[in-house]
C-alpha cells in the first residue's frame, strides 16, 4: 500500500470565491475591497492581473538590484 497513492489537485479555473480571496490576501488593490462580490468574473481576473504584473515589476526590480550589488 502506497501512502502517497492520493493526489489532489489545485488546479482548474477559481471560482469568484477564490478570486476574491487572492485579492483580498494580496494585500493591494486596497480600494476595490468593499465592492468585490459586485465585480464580473471579467472585472476580477482584470484585477488579478494588475496584482500579477505588479509583483512581476517588483521581482525585476528586486532582481536587477541584487544583480547590480545594490542589495
């Protein structure tokens, strides 16, 4: 018997719950919190995005500082 024979998976498209969730956990967007449960589907994942691409520019920025010894 193999313990590890259960797999669960994480993966498939969130639902607006687990939309708002990473919003609200992202600790930005700080603005549009009391209005989530009214945005579209379309309007969350155009805030998420925002959130991702700004974490992204923060990397680089962290990155190419690090790179450069300004760290």
């Amino acid at each position: 018997m193999c313990i590890f024979s259960v797999i669960t998976s994480v993966e498939g498209p969130m639902t607006k719950k687990d939309k708002i969730a990473f919003i609200k956990s992202s600790k930005r967007k700080t603005h549009v919190y009391q209005d989530l449960n009214g945005y579209t589907d379309q309007q969350l994942n155009d805030v998420i995005r925002e959130i991702v691409q700004g974490l992204i520019r923060e990397s680089e920025i962290i990155s190419n500082a690090y790179i450069n010894g300004y760290r």
